[in-house]
C-alpha cells in the first residue's frame, strides 16, 4: 500500500429499502441509514437494481418542491420522465445524468418513462441531494440535463474500461457539469482485471458506490454490488481492482462548514429560512406544476 493511501473508514452494506412514491425503491446510505461525513453530498438514495412489472400508469413521485440544494439523478437502468416549474422536462436515459439546481426554490415531479412503464424490466438510479453554500441557495434556480453521450470520457488503457467524468476532473478529461463548490463524481465502467487509480485531496469527503461487479479497494478490501465504501480523511491515492466487470460511482467533494437546517425537502442554514421556505410554498411561490 502507497504511503499517500486513503484510509477506508468502513464498507457499508445498503439499509432497508423503502419506498419514495411508488416509482423508487431506496436505500438511503446517508443521512438517515448511516451518519457520514459526506457534506457536501447531504443524502444518498440508492435504487438497487429491481424488476418492474409492465403498467400503464406510470409509477413515480408527484409534484413536490425543493430549496438550498441541487438533485442529480443518475440512471443505470431503466428511464425517468421529469417536469420542473421553471419549464424543464425530459427523459433519463441510462447512462444519463439530470442535475437541477433548485436554489430558491423549484417544484419538481418525476416518473418513470411512459414506454418503459408499458413494457417493464429492470431500473436501477442514483439520486444525490448536494448542498449548496449559504452564498448560492437563493440563486435563480438552473438545470444541466447530459446524454450519456456527451459525458466526457477517459479511456482507459488495455481495454481496461473507461472514466466517465460527470463532475470535476479526472487526468485530461473535464467534467460535462458545472458545480458551485468542488466535487469529483465519476462513473467508473471496469473490465475484469482492470486497475486504476484515483487520486483526490485528504480534506475531501469520498465514497464509492458499487453499482454492478465486485472490486478491491487498496489491495486489501473487497466491496461488492450495492455496497458503499466510505473513506477516512486521510491520504489521497485509491487504488481499485476489478474482480469481475464492475460499474462503481466515486463521490468526492470539498466540504460545505456551514451549518445545517433540514426540513422535509428544504435543504437552508437556518431555522427560519425553514420557515420562510414554508411560508414561500404555501404562498404560491415556487411557481406552478401540473400534477
């Protein structure tokens, strides 16, 4: 192991899954199934990957609003459908990255796509609730819909794979999103026998999702589908081995020390920026959407 290495803090296996409308099944690695430090990536839902049956009425989440945050969604299987009250819509794709900032304020629904409702099949998401500093929680709020094919890539090589850059840099390749604070996130698609290396600041809060495969972690530790390895903030250099075919999500940002209020779907600093948030909602001023 390098002297520079950074220490796993621990492999999480995913809680209980439960229910977030009846479109998204989800294990909640952070805030509430396990207590991390992973600021500024305030929560982690993970839809492990499960079979939907065919329907003609889309399953999915109805109109809610958000503040103080951005949501990224990431699709792995399956297809998502989306409308925003500042006029934004359109379809997730696998390989897809939907990232809204909804700042001050937004009102959001999302389902899965109307043919993929039809026919069924497997469907398996990310979705990351990322802070926004004090400074930029009541900006315009924005969206940054990328295809998967538009998402810059590292080749990797000897067929090992490739890095998808979602955010931040990896070697030559720039990230295909803009953020408001630091962060690295990248989608890693690994051959078997595939090494890299990832090479990210000590300060930096990191985990590493294993979406699809089995892998070794420093040449010591080995994560599996569906867990989370979470590491200390110490060291910079991981090293990942691919065991079998493997798809893994690397988060890593800088984090946000501000404090924290949360409430429901408002993401603020203070107790009453809660309450303005309600009030605001309730007044009608987050705009309109059509249930």
């Amino acid at each position: 192991m390098k002297a520079n290495t950074k220490q796993i803090a621990g492999i999480l296996n995913p809680p209980a899954p439960h229910m977030v409308g009846d479109g998204f099944r989800v294990h909640n690695f952070f805030p509430s199934g396990y207590k991390l430090k992973m600021s500024p990536f305030y929560m982690l839902d993970y839809n492990a990957k499960i079979e939907f049956s065919a329907r003609n009425e889309p399953r999915g989440v109805g109109v809610h609003p958000h503040r103080g945050f951005e949501t990224v969604t990431i699709a792995y299987h399956g297809a998502v459908a989306h409308h925003d009250s500042a006029g934004n819509s359109g379809v997730i794709y696998p390989g897809d990255i939907q990232w809204m900032t909804a700042a001050s304020g937004i009102l959001h629904k999302e389902y899965h796509e109307e043919n993929f409702s039809k026919k069924g099949g497997p469907f398996q998401m990310v979705q990351l609730w990322v802070n926004l500093p004090a400074k930029d929680k009541m900006s315009t709020p924005k969206y940054q819909g990328v295809k998967h094919s538009e998402i810059q890539q590292y080749i990797l090589p000897d067929q090992a794979g490739a890095i998808e850059v979602i955010a931040g840099t990896y070697k030559d390749k720039k990230g295909s999103v803009s953020t408001f604070s630091p962060i690295e996130m990248y989608n890693a698609r690994l051959n078997e026998g595939a090494k890299v290396n990832f090479d990210l600041p000590a300060h930096y809060n990191t985990g590493i999702v294993i979406i699809e495969g089995k892998v070794k972690i420093n040449g010591e530790e080995i994560a599996q589908t569906d867990q989370m390895v979470h590491f200390k903030n110490e060291g910079e250099h991981i090293e990942v081995e691919a065991l079998a075919n493997s798809v893994i999500l690397v988060l890593s940002g800088e984090p946000i020390n501000e404090p924290i209020a949360a409430y429901g779907p408002f993401l603020m600093n203070k107790p009453e920026e809660i309450q303005q948030a309600i009030a605001d909602y309730n007044e009608g001023r987050f705009g309109y959407l059509e249930e």
